[in-house]
C-alpha cells in the first residue's frame, strides 16, 4: 500500500516522525556515544636503587642510574586493588617489581632475587620483563631475559652476534612482594635468546605458557630465526622442554613479541610479527607482517598461519637531528576481550616522518581463524600503539605520538588513548600524559630513543591500566615510569 500523503506533496506528519525516528536510532547505532573517561596519571619510578661504585654498575658498561624503560603491568583478577609493574632499572643492570596494594595510588619497590649481578645473579644484564596473575589471583608470575655481556665494549652490542642469553621465570605468593628463585626456562647456550612472554592460562590457575625467539645474524644487519613454546601445568614447579613453535623458514626474518592468548573454546593462539630484515642496509624498513597460529591440543600441534595484516615497517624518525626510536615499529600488541573477541594492534607509519601515521586494530569473534581490521588515525608519528579491553567492553590503545621532527632540540611526544564502545568501528582520543622531549630518552644501554620495545597494560573492571615512560622535561630521574588508571565507566 502507498504511504499516505499530505496536501504539500510530501509523507504525512505521522510517517515523518517514524523517519525521524527510525534516523535517529540508525545515527545512534552508527555512531554510539563517546565513553566518559577519567584518567588519572603519575609517576611510579623512584631513584636508581643502585651506587654507579657498585661492583655490578661498574661491571656493567651500560649501566645508566635513573632510566626506567620497558614497562609491563599485571592485575589480579580476583582482587583488582593488587597491581604489579615491572620495567628495565638503570639501563638494564636489573629488571624491578613495583607492587601495590591499594589499585596503583602507591607503589613498593621489589628487587628480584637471582635476577642480574645487581640481584645476586650470574648476568650482567636484564630485560624484556614481564608480569601476571594466576587465574585464582594466588600466584604472580615475573619473566625476563638475563645477558651476559662478556668482554664487550657496550650493553648494546649484547643484542648483537656472541650475546650469551637466558630465560628465566618467578613466582610469588604475596602478590608480588617477594619472589622465588628463578626457573630457566632456556639456559644459555652463547645464542641469542630474545622476547620473552609469559601468560597465565585465564581459567586454569596452576597453567602458564612461555614463547621466546631465537634471534641469529644474518650479514651485517639482518636477523633470522624461530620461536619457541614452553608451558607448566603445576603452577611453575617444573616447566616442558622448549619446542619449536614457528619457524617462517626465510633467509632474513623472525617472529617478534610473539605471544600466546587463551582462546573462549580454550585453543590457544599466538600473536606475533614477522619482521623483516635486510643484511646489508641497516637503515631499510622492516616490513612487517602480523600473523596469529593455533593450537587445539594445549600447544603440543600449532596450525599453519593466519595472516592478520602488515605494516611498512619505516621507522619512526627525527629529520632534524637523524634520530630514530629505537625499536622494531610495527610489534604487535594482543589481547582477548572479556567476550572472547581477540584483539590486535600494530603500528602502520606514514610514507615519511610528515605523513600522519595508522593504527591498525584487528578484531576476531572466532577464536583468531578470520579478522577485520580498523583504524586510529595519528596525527603525527605513532608508536607502540597497546591495546587493552575494560571490563565493561570497552576497547583501548593506549600510544605515543611524536612530533613530524624536532625544533631546537625538542621533539615533542605525548600519550595518548583512543577508546571505542563499539570494537573498534569509532573512536574517542584524549592525551593522558606528556609531552616530553622524546630525544631525552637515550641511555649508555640503548642509544636515541627508547622508552622500551613495549608498553604495560592490563585489564580493571571498569577501565584500564597503563604504564609507560617518559623523558625530560616530565621526569624526575632522567627517564620515568608514568602509571595511568584510565576508567571507562562505573566506579573508579
């Protein structure tokens, strides 16, 4: 039947108001509204607990008093009022714990046992660090990467061909406050062992499952290798021997930050980016490529991978001063949503240091077999962009974004959050910290600049919780550890 008509020609009063209505709830389906965020931010990092005439700080070439980089935050999932972070301490002469009890308004300083020569271990050098909670909240767990730096002339060069690595595990049953003797997972075999990340199994307390890469030279600069699985199922007593997770089989790339996620069938999933390298120009980009593989029989058969995305991978730079940041761009950032929905976030750069730059965030409502992707534009240049989903539903990225160049010295950076009510398809951006002087944040370990090759997150209730770094001029101690408590709704 027609619609009926007025006497001007057009739809009848009452049929314009159902148009009206009908648009007016497709606008608000298409583009919910803006998630009301609170953010409240401070410094967690205190003074180098270390004296420069310590024997380990003079053994230790990198050794740099007051840089906190590299940061990873845990919270108990059944008492969110307990919150870890770790980072790198003074230019990786330790990893550090920072514990609290009262949901991040204040911080305990915990030194780990065993750890690096500045903790009573056999290694100069600690990095990657890594928290979590078991899934009953009983036990924390800390991973790390120990080095032995030998006879070099710089911490660097550790990263380098002759760097003699260990991976290590801890645990705790007092939240954190102290820690037990470490677990090798890999003992040092004079290769390099890189990147390794822990996850507590979501519903199984007493599981844990631990990937780390093997890192070789190839030429002058390029890098291949594989990654590797191990897994306890009695709470860290003892851990499976390491087996070869995945291997891209090419001349010149490795998995980095590959990670396993607990899946809602319980299949595990691991996240990670192939990067590519070149032998012979150490300034090329390292095109990127996320990809995930599965796992239905608890890590013992992975599938064959399933592309996610990919980035360029040029790296993010200074053109006034040539500085670069000085970590691998495009590492992936992986999580799972209360709902099960995997998420994945990776930075895409811009042609050139002046082109605005992407956020890449990839969503899968199967268990990682299928993804879509969207976007946050940046403008400026991103950097490690780390995604989080709140309890409530609510999506983060929690991210850097530098100015296009310096000016007299000064590059502008500051961190930023986008939030979407709606996985992903629209999003709200506000600063949460900063901005500081991103040429500030080199150290005697790591040139110009780096704040760490990740960023800590975790999941509250009603929001999110972040950790990450800052130079000059917001730090105190050179480079500092800012904690944001970012709520999305409800309580705080």
């Amino acid at each position: 039947m027609a619609p009926e008509r007025s006497v001007f020609g057009g739809l009848a009063p009452a049929c314009l108001a159902l148009v009206a209505l009908v648009a007016a709830l497709a606008c608000t389906a298409a583009a919910p509204a803006a998630a009301e965020v609170r953010v409240e931010t401070h410094r967690i990092s205190p003074a180098s607990p270390f004296s420069p005439e310590a024997p380990c700080a003079k053994d230790n070439p990198g050794f740099s008093p007051g840089y906190a980089q590299e940061s990873s935050v845990a919270v108990n999932p059944r008492d969110p009022s307990k919150i870890l972070v770790a980072w790198i301490q003074d230019g990786r002469a330790t990893d550090l714990v920072m514990a609290s009890r009262n949901g991040g308004r204040t911080f305990s300083r915990i030194l780990v046992p065993g750890l690096s020569a500045c903790t009573g271990g056999p290694f100069q050098v600690a990095s990657d660090p890594g928290v979590d909670f078991s899934a009953d909240g009983r036990q924390a767990w800390f991973s790390a990467i120990v080095v032995d730096i030998e006879d070099m002339a710089t911490a660097s060069e550790a990263e380098g061909e002759g760097a003699n690595s260990s991976m290590y595990a801890f645990r705790s049953s007092d939240s954190g406050f102290s820690w037990s003797t470490p677990s090798v997972i890999q003992p040092a075999t004079h290769q390099f062992w890189d990147l390794p990340r822990l996850t507590a199994d979501p519903r199984r307390p007493k599981r844990a499952y631990y990937v780390y890469d093997l890192r070789e030279p190839v030429g002058k600069f390029g890098t291949k290798g594989f990654s590797l699985f191990s897994k306890t199922t009695n709470s860290g007593q003892t851990w499976s021997t390491p087996t070869k997770l995945y291997d891209p089989q090419t001349k010149s790339s490795w998995p980095g930050i590959s990670k396993i996620l607990v899946n809602k069938d319980n299949s595990l999933l691991d996240v990670m980016a192939i990067v590519d390298t070149d032998p012979s120009d150490a300034a090329a980009p390292n095109t990127t490529q996320q990809i995930a593989v599965r796992s239905t029989n608890r890590g013992r058969t992975w599938s064959e991978p399933i592309p996610i995305g990919r980035s360029s991978g040029r790296g993010v730079i200074d053109p006034a001063t040539k500085n670069i940041l000085n970590t691998f761009d495009t590492y992936p950032s992986q999580t799972v949503a209360p709902n099960g929905d995997v998420y994945v976030s990776w930075l895409q750069p811009g042609k050139t240091p002046q082109s605005p730059s992407r956020i890449a965030v990839a969503r899968s409502t199967d268990s990682g077999l299928h993804w879509r992707t969207s976007h946050i534009g940046i403008d400026g240049q991103g950097a490690l962009p780390t995604i989080e989903v709140a309890g409530d539903g609510t999506v983060g990225v929690v991210y850097y974004v530098a100015a296009p160049e310096s000016i007299g010295g000064n590059w502008p950076t500051k961190v930023m959050v986008a939030t979407s009510r709606d996985h992903g398809r629209h999003w709200s951006r506000r600063q949460i910290a900063g901005p500081f002087n991103l040429l500030t944040t080199g150290s005697k370990a790591r040139a110009c600049c780096f704040v760490g090759d990740f960023e800590g997150i975790d999941r509250l209730p009603h929001g999110i919780a972040a950790a990450y770094s800052m130079g000059k001029p917001q730090a105190k101690h050179n480079v500092d550890v800012y904690f944001s408590r970012i709520t999305t709704s409800g309580k705080k």
